[in-house]
C-alpha cells in the first residue's frame, strides 16, 4: 500500500489541495510570462506563493527558494497564498514606484502596445482555462464518462430536512424536474438550484407525485449547513471516514463498516440510522456492523449535539448500476470543451446566487479550508483532476472579475484605453491598485476566519 494511502485523511486532502494549487498558480503565472515574453516584455520575478507579507510589498521580504535566470529571478515565496510575475514598467502587487518614475524603456510593459499589454494581462486566465479543458479531455480519454441513471436509485432517493418540508419523503423516485426528465442523479440538484425549478415530480408507491418547490428553498438548500444533501440516492449506510477524536471513533467504527442495526433495530439506510441517533441524544447507543464478514456490536453515547463524527461512503457504483460512456481522442476533445463550457456555466449562476437574498454569505463563503474539503481523503486519480480542472475554471472566473489588483481590473483599464485612445494614468493605477488588494485582503481574512469560526464551532 502507498504511503498516501497509510496518511490520514485530513493529510491526503491537505496533500491534494496544495499540489491542485501550486500547479494552477505556476501556471496561471506561466500564461502571464508566456505572453510578456513573447511581447519581449522583461520579467523580473516569477514567483510561487508571495515572498512578502501579501499585498504589504515591502513587509517581511524573503524567499524560501530564488534562482536568478537571465533578467528573471525564479523563485518560492513563503506566504503560501497565491503567486506573481513582477513585469517592468508595470503598476501591480509589488507597487515598484521607482521604476515607474523613470522614462519608460522599450522592454517596458508600459512601452507595449494596448493590444499586447491585454494579452499580457489576460494570460493567466487564457491558461487556467485551457488547463481545465485539458484536464476534462485527459479525463474523459482515459476513464471516460461515469454516471447513475435517475432511474437506477433503485432504492429511491434520501431527503434532508428542506426537501421534507417541501413535501418530499425518503424513498420517492424522482421522475421529472419542471416537467422534463433528468437522465443524471446528479444532475438533480443542479436542476433545482440553478435551473430555478418551480416542481419536482415523484413516484411514491407507485404513484405520480407533484411538489412545488417553494420560494426560499434555494436559500435554504445554500444555506445549509453541509450535512446531507438536499437530494441523494438512498444508499445503503457503510462507514467511509471517522473523525479523529470522534465518538465514532471512541466507539470503535472503522472505514468499511456496514451498519445493519441499531439498538436492536434493524436498519439499511442512512436515514434511518439518523432518526434512531437524534431520538437517542445524550443516550447510550449500540450499533451493529458487518465487519469483514463478521458481525460486531459498538456502543457509545450520542453526544447531545446528534454528531457522532463520521461520513458514509457515497460511492454510487458500489451499490447501483452505473453507465460509462467510453469517447475515442477526438470525441474526448468535444466533451472536454463542452464539459468546460457547461461548468463555467455553473460556476457563474453559483457566483449571481451568491449575490443574491437567496444566500448568506455568513454559511456559503469560505476559505481554505472550505477548498480543501472537496477533495476525497482517499486519493482517486480521475477524482483529483477533475477537481483541479474544477479549480482552475473557478481561478480564471475570479481573476477575471472587474477588481483592480485582479487580472480584471487591470482589462477593464486597457479596454478603456483601447475605446477612448487615453491611457489611465500611473497614479489612478496605483490608487486604484492599493484599493483592490486591501479589499481582496480582506475578503481573504474574512473567508478564512469563517472557516476558522466553523472549526470551533463544531
């Protein structure tokens, strides 16, 4: 067995987010450097993470790692958030106001023609786009294409408590949404959410159910505190991680274990098992399991806050039938762009919910830490570029947004200058410049101290 897999699975998702985040940040830096140098633009540093106290320049300045390549010194910063290409002549997170007092020389940035200096900016998300595509392509080359079937959740599909309110029950099959069918469980609560649905069709017993999907229910489904999912197959309940330090643990649970009962009664889903934990709060509690095909008995408290401290495995293949669509090279290339496209898509209807009354910031923001839960504490390959793909459309989107200090900012100048034929002067650059990193250094801490709020909190 690998190393990776003996670690923790905090470890391995530490592990993952740092390696999916370094490779995109040098490369977002690379498209930047690519496009100055094939501008002949000098650029004097290229560095991963920031070898300054971001964005205070001339704050705690060293490198962990620096080597110095004809005009550009290469190196690692030890502020682990981020990177940068400093580039002549050009205002941006290093506020170099020295060099910009001087004449401008013709290797300069500022010496470049508007045209080239938008490509120079835009690099960066050019990169990071043609990175998820690749990604996706390699993906879809190699293992192609996994998916349930809506209708082979043979067991039905398992509520959280805002589904229930809408009328939904544990075990109803989903049939339509808004009156058209959704071929992909997966696909369900994109369906809700983005796509806005106003009904969610059912099957219970064999019967046509109509629910209306009520105002507010995307809020609350945004809103929740990432226990269970608004909807998800019903799957039988077999113990993927236990927390460290958890009841769970203390009880002994282990990775693997089937739960058939609980308290003497017999049980298969999740969901049943959570009804029998909270009606049990604070109580003492013993808990079936199959373990390599013997049966053992666990027993604990439930603490009063009903959270043992461990997830179930989710991995559909293991109990349903699911399809795999196999593409040659050439179909590959079409799904990956495609695939792109539709999660650009998403990602930006995600970005206008944010914006909206229908979330609060407070529960859906996140820093971090948030990053790193999406990744499996069991490295999957297929798993991980996907989620690096996925990371790499976000950093194109945000860099992409109209704040100065960000890729943005600095395009909607240049298109200003592009449409009037009057270039912003160095010193609204500048002003504008410290504004945007103050802001994104504090929406940073924000985000970061919400995750840090969350930990303690639970």
């Amino acid at each position: 067995m690998s190393n990776i897999l003996l670690m923790s699975g905090t470890a391995v998702k530490v592990i993952q987010l740092f390696a999916a985040l370094s490779l995109l940040i040098a490369l977002h830096e690379g498209g930047h450097f690519f496009f100055a140098r094939l501008f002949k633009t000098r650029v004097e540093k290229f560095y991963l993470f920031f070898d300054f106290l971001f964005p205070f320049s001339g704050v705690l300045n060293f490198s962990l790692f620096k080597k110095k390549k004809g005009d550009t010194e290469y190196g690692i910063g030890w502020f682990p958030l981020g990177g940068y290409v400093k580039i002549a002549g050009m205002v941006d997170e290093s506020m170099d106001k020295e060099q910009l007092a001087r004449p401008p020389e013709p290797w300069e940035y500022r010496s470049k023609k508007p045209y080239q200096r938008l490509f120079i900016m835009l690099g960066g998300i050019i990169v990071n786009v043609l990175v998820a595509i690749i990604l996706y392509v390699a993906v879809f080359a190699i293992y192609g294409e996994e998916y349930l079937p809506t209708q082979n959740a043979t067991n039905g599909y398992a509520m959280d408590s805002t589904a229930k309110v809408l009328g939904l029950r544990n075990g109803d099959m989903i049939v339509s949404i808004d009156g058209k069918p959704e071929p992909r469980a997966e696909g369900i609560i994109s369906d809700v959410v983005f796509g806005q649905a106003k009904t969610i069709e059912v099957s219970r017993n064999g019967e046509p159910i109509k629910i209306a999907v009520k105002e507010g229910t995307v809020r609350s489904i945004l809103n929740s505190e990432k226990g269970s999912p608004f909807i998800m197959p019903r799957i039988p309940l077999v113990v993927d991680e236990v927390v460290k330090g958890s009841e769970a643990q203390k009880m002994g649970l282990l990775h693997g274990d089937s739960v058939i009962a609980v308290n003497g009664m017999p049980i298969r889903f999740y969901d049943e098992f959570d009804s029998v934990k909270r009606a049990n709060a604070g109580q003492q509690i013993a808990i079936t399991v199959v373990r390599s095909n013997k049966i053992a008995e666990l027993k604990g408290r439930v603490p009063q806050d009903k959270q043992l401290g461990f997830k179930q495995s989710v991995e559909l293949n293991r109990f349903f039938k699911t399809d795999v669509i196999k593409y040659n090279p050439v179909q590959a290339v079409g799904r990956g762009l495609h695939f792109t496209y539709e999660k650009f898509k998403m990602y930006l209807s995600n970005f206008k919910l944010m914006a909206s009354k229908e979330v609060d910031l407070n529960k859906s923001m996140g820093g971090i830490i948030s990053f790193g839960k999406i990744f499996p504490s069991e490295f999957d390959m297929r798993e991980f570029l996907m989620l690096t793909a996925f990371i790499s459309i976000i950093l194109a989107f945000m860099n992409l947004l109209p704040i100065p200090g960000l890729d943005g900012g600095y395009v909607i100048f240049l298109l200003f200058e592009m449409i009037t034929g009057k270039a912003v002067s160095e010193k609204v650059m500048e002003r504008a410049t410290t504004i945007g990193l103050v802001l994104l250094l504090t929406l940073m801490v924000y985000a970061n101290g919400l995750d840090i709020f969350r930990l303690f909190k639970h």
